[in-house]
C-alpha cells in the first residue's frame, strides 16, 4: 500500500508541475522542438518563407593562445552553439592542465556551430581576426608552442579553404607580418578541466581573466589592426561586412560600452532591481503583459540595461501578441549571441546581449514571414529605450541610420 501511495502522489506532483508550465509558456513556440534538435532559422536570410529549419550542428578546433580568451570571443558569434576548452595534437592520452605541454599539446576550442548561420570559414576568420596570427611561437604573455596559432581541417576541401584564407589575409591584411597560423590535419580533442570552462563567467574568475586578457595586450592589437570589424569576414571582399558598429573605427574607447566590464554576481544584486537581476543574471522571465516597453512603437533603439551596448530597433520592433517586447531582428547580426536553452522540458534557443552577456529572452522561428519568420521575444526589464531624439546627446548617433 506505501508503494502504491507514492507512485500515485508522484503522478499527481508530475501532472502539477505540467498543468503550471503549460499555463506560463506564452513565450515557448506552439510545437516544441524535440529535445534531439535545436531548430533556429538563420537571421541573415530575409528571403525564406518557411517558418522553420532543422539546424546542422558541425564542430571545428581552432587554436590561438589562451583558451579562456578564444573560447570567450568564439561563444559571441552568433550561430556557435557552443565552445569547449580543451587539448590536443600531442602523444599523451588523458592530458591534463599540469600535464598537456609536456605531452606536445596545445590548448585549443572545439567550436560547435551552426551551418545553416555561419560556415567553417566564417569561424576561421573570425578566430583569426580574435588572436595575434603573426606570432608562431606563442600568444601575447603566453610563450611556446602549445600557445601558437592553429586552425585544425578534417577534409582536403576544409584544407584548401584554410590556405586560401591565409594566401588572402596575407595579400590584402592589416599585418606587416606573414601570418604563422599551422594548418592541421584535426587530431583528438580532450576538453580542459571543468573549471577552464566559461572560466570569462565565473563569480570569482571573471575578474582574474578580465585583468589578464587586458594586460596581455589582446584587446589592444585587435583594436589596433581591425577596429570594430570584428566580424566572420573579410573587409575587402564582397561578402557581408561585420556589424558590431554601423561604423568602423579604430578608437577601441569610441563607444563605452566596447571596454565594459560586468561587475561581480554580489555587486550586481546590490544595484539592480530584484526582477532585473533576477532575468539577466538568473536566466528569469518577468511576467507577460507587465513590461511598459510591449507598448512602445516610438523611433529609438533598444540598449542592454547595464553595459548600454545597442541591441535592437524600433525599425524590427512589432506586436506579437504575446506580452513581451518582440522584435523580427536584432539591431545588427552581432548584437547578440545564441545560446542552447533546454530548460522547460524542450530545446530553445536563448539570446543574451554580446558584450555584458545577459540574459534578455528567447528566439523562435513563429515571426512575420515578410521579415524572415523569427520573433525576439525579449524581457523589457533587461532592456533601455532611447528615444531618437535622445540618440544623438547619449552617444547612439551612428546608430539613427538603424531606424
């Protein structure tokens, strides 16, 4: 009869449980992916009209000094789904952070990414726009081999597409040194230590890895040979242009919010509104319908509420019907990074801001078709509205092209 009594009260507790999410899930798609796919629709595809499509998820290794510095720039393009610090190319099975160079390892990302939003050489050069190519025998502070540049190919067409990057970088670059980027045959990767993963996030590491990457002097040579054209192309080719800025500058300080830096979990619950901290620190959804800015349909932009950094535009902004501020685009393509979501019993596909990484909501493939069929659908406490009007005074003014 014990027995009997429990499995009959854990089949109630289950039916609770299903009746409340069912009853708060305005903002999850009508039919949820199944946990075995992620399903996104790329966001620089306008021309589509079909509602959704089943992602590829391909991965790559790429190599360019410090793992915590590469993993970190490479899970803010959007389409990687995920990077993972790790080692590889040596002899030693099972190498370990103690262990890895004296087995002939380098500390390398594997990268996962989606193919139908962003290729292998999209990821290649972006990797290389994010490291110091030049340099075959380690990577700024870091000195030797396991820290040296490499990009890692598992067919002969992934070979030929890597030299020829390299060949054009070469020619047509910002380097006054030939780029010393090994082009490998891909070997067995072994993921770092739990603690080297997303170590850019944690409570007390961020602030560590936060002073040495700016002391390496990173920052400072990306800046100095590619501004804001951080993005997965090339500036003198004909392919799609980053968008990190609307314009290109080579003043790292031009816009504030570049050089923020997110103050620790502690500091922030101090400062923020419980509900604000709650949704883009605690990954929290504020209650539909409650959100001053569903409402609003003004010129002006959208901008992270703590780092500032410009999100989305009033242009892409439309009333799903659904509570929450809602929106057919970001405000550029890197405005944003995706992240796997599979919380609430399904698979979604989460957006937070790119530069103070915080949570702002959810993505799905549900939007206007005549816009590319995506919706938005963001939490209005993590968002600012600057009025067009006020754009200009607050420092948004290459942003008034947007709306």
């Amino acid at each position: 009869m014990r027995k009997n009594f429990l499995i009959l009260t854990f089949i109630i507790v289950v039916i609770g449980f299903s009746l409340l999410y069912l009853n708060n899930s305005k903002d999850l798609p009508i039919s949820p992916t199944p946990m075995t796919e992620v399903t996104n629709q790329n966001p620089m595809n306008t021309q589509t009209n079909e509602l959704t499509s089943t992602t590829t998820i391909k991965t790559m290794l790429v190599a360019g000094g410090c793992f915590w510095c590469v993993e970190s720039d490479l899970e803010k393009l959007t389409g990687v789904t995920s990077a993972v610090s790790g080692y590889a190319g040596g002899e030693s099975p099972n190498p370990t952070y103690q262990n890895y160079i004296a087995g002939g390892h380098k500390e390398v990302v594997e990268v996962s990414y989606d193919t139908n939003i962003v290729s292998f050489l999209e990821v290649a050069i972006y990797t290389i726009k994010h490291m110091d190519p030049t340099d075959g025998e380690g990577s700024f502070f870091d000195r030797g081999k396991a820290y040296g540049p490499a990009l890692y190919y598992e067919n002969d067409e992934e070979k030929v597409l890597l030299e020829n990057l390299i060949t054009d970088i070469d020619s047509n670059g910002p380097y006054t040194k030939p780029l010393e980027i090994e082009i490998l045959k891909r070997p067995v990767f072994w993921p770092a230590e739990d603690y080297h993963q997303d170590y850019y996030k944690g409570t007390l590491s961020s602030l560590k890895y936060q002073y040495y990457r700016k002391g390496s002097g990173r920052d400072a040579f990306i800046s100095k040979h590619w501004g804001n054209d951080t993005g997965p192309s090339l500036p003198w080719q004909n392919n799609l242009q980053s968008n990190l800025a609307p314009a290109t500058t080579t003043d790292s300080t031009k816009y504030p919010w570049q050089s923020y830096v997110k103050p620790d979990k502690s500091v922030l619950k101090q400062t923020l509104e419980k509900l604000a901290y709650e949704v883009t620190q605690e990954e929290g959804t504020e209650r539909a319908g409650t959100s001053p800015l569903d409402k609003i349909y003004d010129r002006g932009i959208y901008v992270d509420i703590l780092s500032g950094e410009p999100l989305f535009s009033s242009k892409d902004k439309y009333d799903s019907g659904t509570g929450w501020p809602s929106f057919t685009a970001p405000i550029t393509n890197e405005a944003v990074t995706e992240h796997v979501d599979k919380k609430l019993f399904s698979t979604r596909t989460e957006i937070r801001s790119a530069i103070a990484d915080n949570h702002l909501g959810h993505v799905f493939n549900d939007g206007p078709r005549d816009k590319g069929g995506l919706r938005y659908c963001m939490n209005g406490v993590a968002l600012r509205f600057v009025p067009e009007a006020e754009m200009v005074e607050a420092g948004y003014q290459d942003w008034l092209s947007s709306l």
